[in-house]
C-alpha cells in the first residue's frame, strides 16, 4: 500500500484519491441490499488500490462499499488469474495469457477496440472502475509477455551462457549484474599497458619521439599490471559461468538471451586480445621486419657495450633501428641473449660515434657498463 495522503475525496481507509463514478455504474456494480440501504447514489469515487478491501467510497458521511458488497470480482483487487480484465466482452487475464504464451502477442486489444467502434461497450455499466478497459489490458498483455520472455530466457541462459543445460536451469528473483563485457574491456586495457614495456618504445621511436624511462617504468609495474589483467578476467568468467542468474517465475529477469551472449562472446574475446597482448615480448622480435642484426662493413672499428635495461627481443629490434642511423656508425647487432651491443664504425670517428651511441643509449632509459673494444671478423 502506498504512503497515506491526507487529501478531499480520499478513500477513508488507504487515504488514496480515487476516480469519480457515475450513479449508473454505482447502480449496476453494487448489491442491491446493499444499494437499498444507502441515502444517496451521488458523490461516489472507485477505489482501486490493490490491498485495499473498499471499492466505492463516499467522502460525505465516510460511506465505504467493500469487496463482499459488490457484484462482480474487480480486476485490480484480485490475483485470481479467471477475474475479468474487460468486462463488456467478458475477456479474462488467463485467457491473455495464454494467448500470449502460445503466439507471443495477444488478439484481444484489438478486438476491444474493433467492438468499440462499433458502439458494443459498455463500459461505464460493465466496468467496476466505470470506464474502458483498455489501460487494463494493455497492462495484461504486458505482463504476460515479461513472464514469457523470462522463461525463455531461463531455458537458455541458466547454467552456461552459450549452450542450453535443462538440468543447470534454477529459479530465482535476480538483481542486476555487473557487465561482464566491461570486465573484459579493463583487462584488455591493462594487458597492454603490461606489455607497454616493449610496444610502446618502438612507436615512440616510429614517430621520432624520446624513449627514456619508458620501458623500465613498465617493466617495473608490469607483474601487478598482469595481476590486475587475470583478476578483471577471473571476474568475468565468474559471472558468466558460475554465477547462475536465472528468471523467477513473475518475470522478474534482469538478463536476456541475447545479452547473456554478447557477453560470452565479448569474454572470449577479450581473452584472446589478453593473451596477445601478455605474450608480446616472447614474440615481439620475430614480427620485427627489420631483425637484430645487420652486415657490417670491412675495416670498421667494432666496439662492444654492455647494455642493461633490455626487457624483450622488441627492445633489441628498437635499438638496433635507432642506433645504425646515428652518424659515424656502419653496422649494428643487438644481442637481447647477451645484452650486449656490437657498433661498427668509421676508425678516425671511433670515440666521437661511441659518445653519441652512448648518450643514445642512456636517453632510452637503457644502462650502459664500460666498452670494451674488439674488432668484429671482416665479411667473407
């Protein structure tokens, strides 16, 4: 029942306004010892909140007619499923009902009207409420077709998202679930921001930008990253598989077949991307077109430096793109096994080049150890 308002031409008993009624309706809806022993017929108002036992009520004098006074069972205070929705045709809930169930849509709104149009209603005499039915109906058929939807969707949600299990089915009201899609979306995210270690250097380098700091600052973050990425798909997967969200019996379902799906498919998806993005640097070398190595020229000085601060194969990729174009220098190896860079250059420009590969170096973000000088075998 709702809140009590204190208000004119208020139901004495609920406090809840109703809707005028004509002495025509009065007449025919109400018993006749009943009518007999009332004053007056005028001035009545129908009452047509569900748990309140008064149907018409009069404000003067706080006359009151109740369920037990009345002819016929009236709609909105019943949960009889063979009570009447229009009166005039003599429709019922359960016959909508099963319409509904069988073809998924009801006939009976339309022929409602069809009889309408041609002045067969009756609703101002038929109607405890003295009026059309139509809002009633529609109200019906709606509630029917909720209930109809719910069941489909607990024969084909419950137990597994993707495939139908009668024997998984259960029954129970729900509350709205977090999306599983978005879960999947967060740990697509942090995957990549865990291998960002090793992709986000090269395209800083692709579009000339500096790379320093970059790669230790997620390699540094990169195990809790991972962990954020399992948990966000753990909790997707729980939801999906485990977490058996099914329709109660009213209708009440949060979660459609369709839904349920969408997100099923966007789980697995998300997944695959996960593991993309997670074994980045155990593949990142070999998708490098350009390798980790080149040819390096007859007569150059080669000198070696140990490099500390390589985190996969991209990296080696990276610095040896970067550091070959730096003036002085006639060939490169990076070496991610070793850790070691091999640069060849112009003998008179040893030193000066060295600084310059250096410098390169540290502004990557990479530590560079002592160099060690050695002259790398001629080509044969």
């Amino acid at each position: 029942m709702k809140t009590a308002i204190t208000t004119s031409n208020a139901c004495p008993l609920c406090q809840q306004t109703g809707k005028k009624i004509s002495d025509l309706t009065l007449a025919a809806q109400v018993k006749e010892d009943t009518l007999a022993a009332l004053p007056s017929q005028e001035g009545f108002r129908f009452c047509a909140q569900r748990d309140c036992p008064v149907v018409y009520y009069r404000e003067e004098g706080g006359v009151t007619i109740s369920l037990d006074q009345v002819r016929h069972p009236v709609f909105q205070k019943s949960d009889d499923p063979r009570r009447p929705v229009c009166y005039c045709f003599s429709h019922t809930v359960e016959e909508i009902t099963a319409e509904v169930k069988k073809a998924g849509r009801s006939s009976v709104p339309q022929a409602i009207k069809d009889n309408c149009s041609k002045g067969l209603d009756a609703c101002e005499r038929n109607n405890p409420q003295g009026s059309c039915c139509l809002g009633n109906v529609s109200k019906v058929v709606k509630s029917a077709q909720s209930v109809q939807d719910a069941t489909t969707s607990r024969e084909t949600d419950c137990g597994s998202c993707c495939t139908t299990d009668a024997s998984a089915v259960k029954t129970k009201t729900t509350t709205p679930r977090p999306r599983s899609g978005w879960l999947g979306l967060g740990a697509v995210f942090s995957a990549m921001l865990a291998s960002a270690c090793c992709w986000l250097p090269l395209l800083l380098i692709a579009f000339g930008a500096s790379t320093a700091g970059v790669s230790g600052f997620f390699e540094t973050w990169r195990p809790v990253l991972l962990g954020i990425t399992f948990v966000l798909l753990g909790a997707g997967f729980y939801l999906v598989y485990f977490r058996n969200n099914c329709c109660d019996v009213d209708g009440a379902c949060t979660t459609n077949s369709g839904a349920r799906k969408r997100s099923c498919w966007m789980l697995w998806l998300a997944t695959a991307l996960v593991l993309v993005f997670a074994a980045f640097p155990k593949y990142a070398g070999w998708l490098a077109t350009s390798g980790n190595s080149t040819s390096h020229e007859t007569g150059g000085e080669v000198t070696t430096l140990t490099v500390g601060g390589m985190t996969c194969e991209a990296c080696a990729t990276g610095l040896n793109e970067s550091l070959r174009h730096i003036p002085g220098v006639l060939a490169t190896e990076v070496n991610y096994a070793t850790r070691t860079v091999h640069v060849s250059t112009v003998t008179a420009d040893t030193r000066q080049t060295i600084v310059a590969v250096r410098q390169a170096l540290s502004e990557a973000g990479y530590t560079v150890e002592p160099a060690k000088n050695s002259l790398l075998p001629a080509k044969p």
